[in-house]
C-alpha cells in the first residue's frame, strides 16, 4: 500500500518535471520560475550528485528532496492555465532526457569550492587556536 503511493507520487513528480520543461519554453512563464525550473532539470539530469548515493540513506535523501522542492517552487509562480497545458504537453509527448554534462561539471566545482573553504577555514582556525 505505501509502495503503491510511492510509485505514485514517483509518476507525478516525473511527469512534472516534463511539464516544467515545456513550462521553462512557454513565453508567459517569468525568469523567477526559469531559475527553478533550470535548477531542478539540471539537477535531476546530472549525472554527479551532489551527495554520492553510496552514502547510507544521505544519498538518496538530497535526490528525494532537491528536485521535488525545486519542481514545487516554480509550481508556484508558474500560471495555472500555463501549467495545465503544459501537463496535458508532458502526458501526450513525453522528453526522453539525456545526461546533463554542464550540471555535472557545475556540481564538481561546488564540490570543490567547499573543499576548499573547508580545508581553509579549518586551516585558519587550527593556526589560531593550535591544539
């Protein structure tokens, strides 16, 4: 039963995410929603994720979260009539969706850049306060 909701809830959350793809082309959606919209395709399009799956529970909690919150967010600022047509787009011409290589390049320089701050500022920290 709980599974069943789940592969619901799944089905939803992909078909929106085609629909958001359609919406982020339509002339009357704003640059606000485009943000989102381009956050949560590139983000579910990467293959890097920004916390590794391998990790316990951790990893699949950022792909359960992320994408669903960002697809919500620019739900709200999307037209209803807008996204209606646009969800009517997704269930008759459904995208098949390649990799996304830019997203995967973006996520290991922000890999990068907090492992950077992280070794700096515990660096900075360690030579202030040595133990």
């Amino acid at each position: 039963m709980i599974t069943e909701k789940l592969k619901e809830k799944a089905a939803v959350i992909k078909r929106d995410l085609v629909a958001v793809y359609y919406a982020y082309r339509h002339p009357r959606v704003g640059w606000l929603p485009k943000i989102f919209i381009f956050l949560a395709l590139a983000y579910a399009l990467s293959p890097i994720d920004l916390i590794p799956d391998f990790i316990p529970v951790i990893g699949f909690l950022d792909d359960i979260l992320i994408v669903p919150v960002l697809i919500y967010i620019s739900l709200l600022f999307i037209p209803e009539d807008v996204m209606t047509g646009c969800r009517a787009k997704a269930d008759s011409e459904p995208v098949a969706f390649g990799r996304n290589w830019f997203a995967a390049a973006a996520i290991i320089l922000l890999w990068c850049l907090m492992a950077y701050l992280l070794f700096y500022y515990a660096g900075h920290i360690m030579s202030i306060n040595p133990i």
